[in-house]
C-alpha cells in the first residue's frame, strides 16, 4: 500500500484548481506535478480563474513549492513520479491526453464530460478496458452527498417503483470564464448540453438505467459554432413514465446557481430543492436523511477521496462508475444532441 499517491494535474482552470484543492486536504494525495499553457496560471497566478457555482478566493497565488511545474501536458504524463494523471482540460482535448496517459501505464481520473465525439468515446472505452491503470470520469454527482443518499434510498427499493422524475440544472453564464473562452465554442466543449447538463443525464441513466430513446428541444443563445446552451429532454423508457431534464448556462451573470431533481415514487417523493433533500413519505411524513460529507461536502471530495484511497490500496474502484456506464451516458448525450439539432427523436 502506498503512503502517498502523487497526483499531476493537467490545467489550473476552474476544475484544476478546484481538484488541486481537494488534493490538499487528502492526507494520502500529493500533488506532484502541474501542467498549463497559461505562463501566469504557472507561477501560480490564479485571480482569472472564476467558475459558475461559486470558489474560494483566487485573489491568492498558489503554493507550487514542491510541485513540478510543466507547460507541456505529455512531459507530466510522462513524468515518473506522477501515479495519477488528472486532466482538466477542455474537452476536445480530454482523448488526446487521456489516451497518452493510459498508455504510460498510468492512473487516469478525466474531467467529465469524458469526450466530444463518439469516435473518441470508441477509442477510450477500449484503452480503459486493457489499461494497466484505472480510470475514473469526474461526473461528480453521482457521488455528490444528496444525490448519493437519493440513489442509495431508490436503489434500496423503499421508494417503490419510479412513477416520474425530473432534474433540473441551470447556471450562470459562463461566457468568458475560460481559456480562449472555450466554453462558448461548441466544436470545444458540446455547450451546455454536454458540459452542464451532462450530469443530469448521466444521473437519469444512474438511477434508471440507459433509456430507449430521448427528444431534446435545444436553444442556441450565446454559444458559437451551434453550441446547445439551454435544453429540455425527455427520456423514453418505453413504458410511460415521465422523465425529464432541463440545462442551460445562458442566465446573466450573478443569476443564482440551480440544481434540483424531483423524483415521484410509488411510496415516497424525493425531492432536492432550495430548501435542501427531503423524503416524502405516502404517509405525509417528512424525513431529512443524514448526508455523509466525512470526505467533504461536494461530490469533487467524495470522487477524489474515492479514487485515492482505491491507487493507494490496489483496489479497481467501482463505487460511482464503470467504464461502461460512463459510455452509457456519454451514448444518451450524444443522442440528445442529434435530437436537438435535429428536431427528431433518437434511440439509443
């Protein structure tokens, strides 16, 4: 068993420095290693880096003593010393790197969503399957500690049988929050669709499994190149329940982060909203589970914590994922996303 397990993060964005963070409070991470094309973000000047749900003070420089320093992503890749290979950057990058890693044998933990392209989700999906090292994909709400305590609670059958659901996710704008301002440019991140709204996909096919079909009505407000930045799906499970999403990043500024779900029972309502998580009983009962939050209160500590302990101990993780539910959503995104400029449903 490992004392430490040394982490190297590829980009000092909002996720880079969020995950350099977590890392920090890990008593059995260090973060060896840094990587970014940005000369400031590599002196540890981080007061341009801002995010859409909130962040500590960036006004701080980073402490990078201790810590090599790398322009080039492949020469930490290829770094020794690094066992995790932690990449944060946009997402038409994610494959090249994530690919590069797993092939020198190293730990991969990728940003969501994991690609851009199906081509790319075919080559990663069978380098994960014969990698050396394991391979986790940052979609943080599966182990974010509401939604864990939903998803345990359905998954225990308490609830009964799943009658509707709806997620909802909806953001500040993000327009000019990122390198090259990335974010808006759809051939770089698939717009809200695949970088926001994502997670409520992937916790549709969590909790429900892979659906049959999904129609995605999507709206193009700031985004280039045709980007999705606001979208309402429906999940067709081909047995008529109602399931729904809704995501969108194009609010102003300062607008008030949202993440809510609603999820309607035979036996009980679980119900996340400004008011926080809440089970509703038949019964007119109310119960406030108890959250586990002894790694943090975000699903980024959950994850990181998770995936650490898993390198130290030798241990394949399989708590939140598998590679092959990852595809799976990545499939239902990808679909959503024809759906939506097409107008047309689409089966999965």
């Amino acid at each position: 068993m490992k004392a430490k397990v040394n982490v190297g993060i590829i980009g000092l964005g909002f996720m880079g420095t969020t995950h350099l963070g977590v890392y920090k409070g890990l008593a059995h991470a260090r973060v060896a290693a840094v990587a970014d094309v940005d000369p400031r973000k590599r002196r540890g000047d981080i007061s341009a880096v801002v995010g859409n749900i909130g962040g500590g003070d960036n006004t701080e420089p980073l402490d990078l003593s201790g810590v090599r320093v790398y322009e080039d992503a492949l020469s930490l890749i290829a770094d020794p010393e690094v066992d995790v290979v932690d990449i944060c950057v946009p997402t038409a990058m994610h494959a090249e790197y994530a690919l590069a890693a797993l092939k020198a044998g190293k730990h991969v933990f990728c940003e969501k969503p994991l690609c851009r392209t199906a081509a790319e989700l075919r080559a990663l999906v069978a380098a994960a399957k014969k990698a050396e090292g394991f391979f986790n994909v940052g979609l943080c709400v599966r182990a974010w500690p509401e939604y864990r305590v939903a998803w345990e609670y359905f998954k225990s059958g308490r609830a009964g049988k799943m009658l509707t659901a709806t997620f909802k996710r909806i953001s500040p704008g993000v327009d000019g929050n990122s390198w090259k301002n990335w974010y808006m440019d759809d051939k770089m991140s698939g717009g809200a669709l695949l970088d926001l709204h994502v997670h409520d996909t992937d916790e549709v096919n969590y909790f429900f499994g892979r659906p049959k079909a999904v129609r995605s009505v999507g709206s193009s407000v700031v985004s280039r190149n045709g980007g999705i930045d606001h979208v309402v799906t429906t999940y067709d499970f081909g047995d008529g329940r109602l399931v729904m999403a809704e995501g969108g990043w194009e609010q102003s500024k300062g607008a008030t982060f949202e993440m809510s779900f609603t999820i309607v029972c035979e036996k009980a309502t679980l119900k996340l909203d400004s008011t926080g998580f809440n089970i509703f009983l038949k019964n007119g009962k109310k119960v406030t589970p108890k959250l586990d939050v002894k790694n943090g209160p975000t699903g980024w500590h959950q994850e990181l914590a998770y995936f650490v302990d898993c390198v130290r101990k030798g241990v394949k993780p399989t708590k939140y994922q598998t590679i092959d539910s990852i595809a799976d959503t990545m499939k239902i995104i990808f679909a959503e996303e024809k759906s939506a400029k097409s107008r047309k449903t689409m089966k999965i």
